[in-house]
C-alpha cells in the first residue's frame, strides 16, 4: 500500500487549488480526467483566474452585466471585470502547478487508524492528511457523517455552448418562463454559453433551455451541467478536510462557485503545507481552516434570505430594486461587499 503525505479526493477547482499549495507526496484522485468533466458555466472574476497563472485560459472579458426582468433590461458597470475560460485549459495549467500525482480511479470507502485509508477502484493508499474535494456528493464526508449533504438544498442548472456572438454576460428571471430559476447568457469569444437553473434542483430542464435558445434562432448542442449545493457546511469531519463545492461553497442567489473555490482552497493548501513543515500541529490546522471557511457565513445566509425573497417578489418590484441598485455609487458598494463574502 503506497502512503502519501496528503490524498485529495476531487481534481477540479477546489482540488486543484489546495494542490497547487503542496509540497511533497500528494495524490490527487477523481474519477475522470483533468479537465474532462466541465460541470460549471466558467465564468469568475478576472483576477481569480489570473491570479492563479491560468490567464491563456480566459476565452472574453467583460465588466457589463445586464438584468433581464419584467420586459426590461438594467445594466450594471462593474468595477472588477468578469471572464469566461476554457475548462480543460484551466485545469490543466492549473494541475501543471502542483507537485501532485494524479489517479484516475473511484473512492470506494475510507478507514482511519493511525492514518487514513482510501480503497480505490486504482487500489488502497495511506495518507496522515486527507481532503474531500469531491463536489456536492462530498463522498468522503457523507460516508464519515451520514446526513452531511443536504439534499433539500441543491440548486440544478444546465448548459450548452453554441456560435452565438456576445459582448456581456446577462441574466434573465423570468418566473412565467423558468419558475423558482433562471436563465443566462454567457460570451466566450466566438461562442456563447446559454444556460438554465432551477433553485429548487428540478432536473427536467432540456425544453427549457430549448425554447430559451430558440429565442436566438439556435438549436442545443452539447450539455453539461449538474447540481451545486447552497447549504455551508462544516468545513471538517473527521479531521478531513472539506472543501469547494463539497463544503457548500457555491453561493446562493447568483450561483457563483469558482471564486469560493479557489480562495478556500488555496487557503487550505496553505494550512496543510503549515501542518506538513511541523509549524502548527494538526489540530490547530482543522481549526484555522474550519475558522475561515465559515468566516463569511453570516453573508452567505443572507444571499440565501435574498433568493428565497426574491423569488416572492412581484416583478415590477424587482426592476424598480434593480434599477436603484444599478446606480454608479450604490452598485460599487453592493459590488465590494458581494466580493469579499
């Protein structure tokens, strides 16, 4: 059985990040290729993606969003620049980084003595630090702590990438076309990325999206997409690290995942490479990781309280809020307190 310093579980953004932080004997395992499973509509803030080396893998920029809702469109000037990338450019750049080797295999179960065990479909490994960056499932931390997904809170949305020509990102709510979701428009160059989401994970949403690109006179190609959970959770069980999606990282109300991924990840990686050089003791590790995590908890309850509300709000009330809220002075401030959560 081959022993590690630290085994992750998961190898995408979340994964890839705490990774990328780590020196020594790391194994990163997931069950399809780097960069070969693109679940997400890849679109963060410009200076995430950069900020991580991975700036040939940006496909647009844009600071101009535009609010479809009630008939009307309200545009927001950003202060920070948004971009689409390429996923399998990301990931790969991304994993060029790291010291890690990487196992294309399941997770089959886990153990714990003195050190954790992974049963793999590749074999069994042995590491003294383990991460759960598996995603919304969080494998690892529900088969340690049965109940740890909260199934009542998942969101899903679908996407597909079409030759459609677009300068900013938009959003479209629009209860009487996607009840309790929404839908959005996302350039990359050439190509634009047309999507849908229900928050209340309602899955049949193929004729949704097929009447929402026929709007454009285009017809769906291929689709990705899948759940993302709005539920923080505890950032440690079992003295397993949890991270990204699998903690529940994905924002509520805008869906936004990638930025909270990448923080807390690196932010992770940056703890165990603390514990690995003998500077702080594990447990002071679980704590200061589980200490930040949930540092922005309180802000992320209330993006949740804004959807549900919002998803009670006549719309003619929504465009007036939008409209305020659109104001120079009054959307930099909403902008810098969105960022910092």
């Amino acid at each position: 059985m081959k022993e590690y310093q630290v085994i992750i579980a998961g190898a995408s953004f979340a994964g890839l990040s705490v990774a990328l932080k780590l020196k020594g004997k790391v194994l990163l395992i997931d069950t399809a290729d780097i960069g070969k499973r693109q679940i997400s509509a890849c679109g963060a803030p410009l200076d995430v993606i950069e900020g991580v080396g991975c700036k040939d893998s940006i496909l647009q920029i844009s600071n101009l969003f535009s609010l479809h809702v009630n008939g009307r469109e309200v545009y927001f000037n950003l202060k920070k620049p948004y971009c689409t990338f390429d996923y399998f450019r990301f990931c790969s750049r991304l994993y060029s980084g790291t010291n890690a080797e990487f196992l294309k295999a399941s997770v089959i179960k886990i153990e714990k003595n003195d050190l954790f065990v992974v049963h793999t479909s590749g074999g069994k490994f042995a590491s003294r630090i383990l991460v759960d960056a598996t995603g919304w499932k969080a494998f690892i931390a529900e088969k340690l702590k049965p109940g740890y997904v909260h199934r009542n809170m998942l969101s899903f949305g679908i996407e597909t990438e079409v030759p459609y020509r677009e300068e900013n990102f938009h959003f479209f709510y629009e209860p009487e076309f996607m009840k309790n979701g929404v839908s959005w428009i996302f350039p990359c160059g050439e190509f634009s990325r047309f999507g849908v989401a229900s928050y209340s994970g309602e899955r049949k949403l193929l004729p949704r999206l097929d009447v929402f690109l026929e709007r454009y006179r285009l017809r769906r190609r291929q689709v990705h997409g899948g759940f993302f959970c709005y539920s923080l959770k505890e950032p440690v069980v079992d003295n397993v690290f949890i991270v990204g999606c699998a903690q529940g990282q994905t924002l509520p109300l805008t869906g936004e995942g990638i930025r909270r991924c990448i923080k807390y990840g690196i932010k992770c990686g940056e703890i165990i490479m603390r514990i690995l050089e003998g500077e702080i003791s594990m447990e002071e590790g679980l704590e200061k990781y589980s200490r930040s995590a949930l540092g922005p908890k309180r802000k992320y309850s209330w993006l949740l309280r804004l959807q549900n509300g919002i998803l009670k709000t006549p719309e003619k009330n929504l465009e007036i809020g939008a409209r305020i809220v659109s104001s120079r002075l009054l959307s930099g401030f909403l902008e810098k307190r969105y960022l910092g959560i």
